[in-house]
C-alpha cells in the first residue's frame, strides 16, 4: 500500500480533479470511438476494481486515479463519453484525455482519436453541463479550485516524429513548434478558468520496451536517441511552464518530472521490488511488444513488472512514480487553497 504524504491526504480544498492528453491519463474515452487504440477488452483492467477492463491502458488504475485519490476527491475518474457518466460525478471532475493523442493534431489524426484542441472544447462542454447541475457561482468555483493534470508528447516524439518526420525535419524545429502549441493550450485553460495545472513530463521513451526491442540493440538497452529526444524537449517543456506561470496572474502551474522517477525505478528495480524492468507483462512477439495483449499472454504478476504492456507501466510502477510526485510537491499540494 503506497502512503501519500500526510499533508496530500487529508487536504480537502481541491473539489475536483481533469485531466487532457495521452494514455497516461485516460480513463476510457476511446471506448466508442473508430480506432483501435483501446484497451477495452481483457486482461487490461485485471486488477482495477471490479476485474474490469475500463479503457485504462493498464491493469489497474492510472495517475489520473491515483492523484486523485491521494487528495481526497474521489476514487476513481470517470471519462468524460463514458456512457455510464452521472451528472453528480461532474462536480467532483472527468477526464477529457484521449490515448494516442498529442499535442500536434497529426499524431491525433494518424491514431484516430481526440485531438488536444478537440478535449479543449468537451472541456467547454462540460463546462455548461456543470453550470446547469450547480449553477454559474458554483461551477465557477469549481473550475478555479480545481486541478487539471496534462500529459502530452510522448505520442508526438515517439510515434509522429521518430517514426513519420524524422528524415525530414530536424527535431529542435519539430519540438519547438510542440512547445508553441502546449503554451496556447495552457493559456487556453487559464482562459477558461483554470488556476492550478501539473504538466506532466514525457516518459523516458527509449526505455519503453517497444523501444528496446526496436532501437535497443542485441541487448534489448534504453534506447539513447529516444531518451535524449524525449529529455531535450523536457527541458523546453519545463522552460515554458515556468515561462507561463510567470506570465499569467495567478496561474499556479508545475512542471511534473515523471520520466526522472520512472527512470529511477529502470534502473533501480530492487527499489520497487520488481523483477523484470525490460519486458511487458502483456503481449506478443519479441519481449511482448506488440500491442496485441490478451488473456493468452500475460504474466502471472503484474506488480512484479515496471511496465504493463509495451508502452505503459504497471498500476505498482505508477503508484511509486506519483508518490514520488506528490513527495515532491507536498508543499505546493497542501497550500492549492490558500
């Protein structure tokens, strides 16, 4: 059982949380969508409550949860297309996040899935759906207390750039213009209410184990490349955060590191008490690679392992990154109210 520091535990001032992106965060709104990256079907969700597959690529809760557990909002967050959604669920939040989805609308479009641009107007939606179940005062309280979780680029620098523009566009030109595009969603949110965001960084993309099989070499290493493209456009990323948080009146917006504690539980798995660091728990192929993950091919444990399938970590690798996370942050999260 992960203990979250005392102070994040019992703060009671955050009324709701959202969260927009990736897969990091999504909690199941690719569900009805035309696409097939989904994570609806068994074994996803085996240790989820209930034994159910819900649409997180995992197989038990996401940050997205975890966070918001850890401040005492509520359990679990429901998508915001979730046909299963109840309108007293909307004042406590919902998640807009799409997996597959980036910040540049062609890592959106090659997947087929919800663009950044797209979860900012279900975002203004919900916002009306929100005024008419608690009224203008209420809602807008809501909106300004609340805290708004954004993962995005770890779609854009593995899939859309490494693999489509890479021959042909150089990366700094690439990752400023993902930079650009990140501080106008950010001031978009600020302009819509929003006063306390955590940018979450990308993974370390080259130690994914689709990457060590494929950039990895013999041995199957972190792939070097992907990790100081993904590094490289941290730093930006970080750089523009603070850049904002400057800029904006009141606008209390972090930089999240999670690529530093998932990187540190990589190379120190004795720390975690996982046995495998390299290899997906589910999957097919090399390694179990391939995104094709089912009931055939799944290991007996997945606490044992840092990473789920071939691009996401296990419930217990997420739940060591955010208590390192909210460690980290403990001050900033028990003084959100004042």
């Amino acid at each position: 059982m992960i203990r979250f520091p005392e102070a994040v535990a019992q703060n009671e001032t955050i009324p709701a949380l959202f969260a927009f992106g990736d897969s990091i965060l999504d909690t199941g709104n690719n569900n009805n969508l035309q696409t097939l990256v989904k994570s609806n079907a068994p074994p996803y969700g085996r240790n989820f409550p209930g034994g159910k597959p819900t649409g997180r690529f995992c197989d038990g809760k996401i940050p997205t949860d975890l966070i918001a557990t850890a401040l005492g909002i509520k359990e679990t967050v429901p998508a915001y297309l979730s046909a299963n959604l109840r309108s007293q669920e909307l004042s406590t939040g919902v998640c807009f996040a799409s997996a597959g989805s980036g910040i540049d609308d062609l890592t959106a479009q090659i997947q087929g899935v919800i663009s950044q641009p797209a979860q900012l107007k279900m975002f203004q939606e919900y916002i009306g759906k929100l005024k008419a179940v608690v009224g203008q005062q209420r809602a807008t309280d809501i909106i300004s207390k609340s805290l708004y979780l954004v993962s995005a680029g770890n779609n854009d620098i593995a899939i859309t750039y490494s693999q489509i523009l890479a021959p042909t566009q150089p990366f700094p030109l690439y990752a400023s213009r993902l930079i650009s595009t990140t501080s106008n969603f950010l001031e978009s949110l600020y302009e819509l209410g929003a006063r306390r965001v955590w940018v979450l960084s990308t993974l370390p993309l080259g130690c994914l184990p689709g990457a060590r099989t494929a950039a990895g070499g013999l041995l199957r290493d972190c792939a070097i490349l992907e990790n100081q493209l993904a590094q490289s456009f941290n730093g930006q990323l970080s750089t523009a955060v603070n850049s904002i948080g400057a800029t904006l009146s009141n606008y209390d917006i972090r930089f999240i590191d999670v690529y530093t504690p998932l990187f540190n539980l990589i190379q120190n798995p004795q720390s975690g008490e996982f046995d495998d660091v390299a290899d997906a728990c589910c999957g097919t192929g090399a390694s179990k690679i391939s995104g094709i993950c089912n009931l055939l091919n799944v290991c007996p444990n997945p606490s044992k392992y840092v990473f789920w399938d071939f691009a996401h970590p296990t419930e217990r690798a997420y739940q060591l990154i955010v208590s390192s996370v909210l460690r980290s942050h403990a001050n900033n999260v028990s003084s959100l109210s004042h």
